[in-house]
C-alpha cells in the first residue's frame, strides 16, 4: 500500500519524538516474516477491529462506461460505503 496523510499536530509536544522517526520499508517480496514475534491476542483483537464494518447491501452503480477502445471496457463504479451509512 502507498500513500500518506496529512495532519496538524496541535500539541506536538506531547507526542513522543519515536513517533516522527523514519521507518524503512523493506521491499515487498523481500521480508522474512517467519521471524517476526506474533502480537499477544489482545493487541491482535484491537488490530481485527480496525477492520470491522457494516455488513450492509453496497448498491454498486455504473456512473460511466467507455467502449470505444477495441480491446476494454472503462468504467467508473460508485457503491455505498460499509460504514455510518455514508
């Protein structure tokens, strides 16, 4: 995954220095992850919530659709969110 966010840190001081520290990334493909020390269950029941969502019907539309090249199709798929009905 790639990407980064932004934020305003209204209270800088009282976020720990390790937290703006530089984490090297090991390219995908490349870790070894049979050494890695699995979490203890309660922190890995806080990270299995993180993913938790609605089960709710997505409703996917077709908002347009792009045939003129011979050899695919484009399309731009809009669907309900899984989360606070948003």
């Amino acid at each position: 995954m790639n990407g980064f966010k932004c934020a305003i840190y209204l209270d800088k001081e009282k976020i720990p220095v390790s937290a703006f520290r530089l984490i090297e990334m090991v390219p995908r493909g490349n870790a070894d992850y049979s050494l890695e020390t699995p979490v203890p269950g309660s922190i890995y029941r806080i990270y299995k919530n993180q993913f938790l969502y609605d089960k709710t019907a997505l409703n996917p539309k077709i908002e347009d659709r792009d045939e003129s090249p011979e050899d695919w199709i484009v399309e731009k798929v809009s669907f309900n969110a899984a989360y606070e009905n948003v």
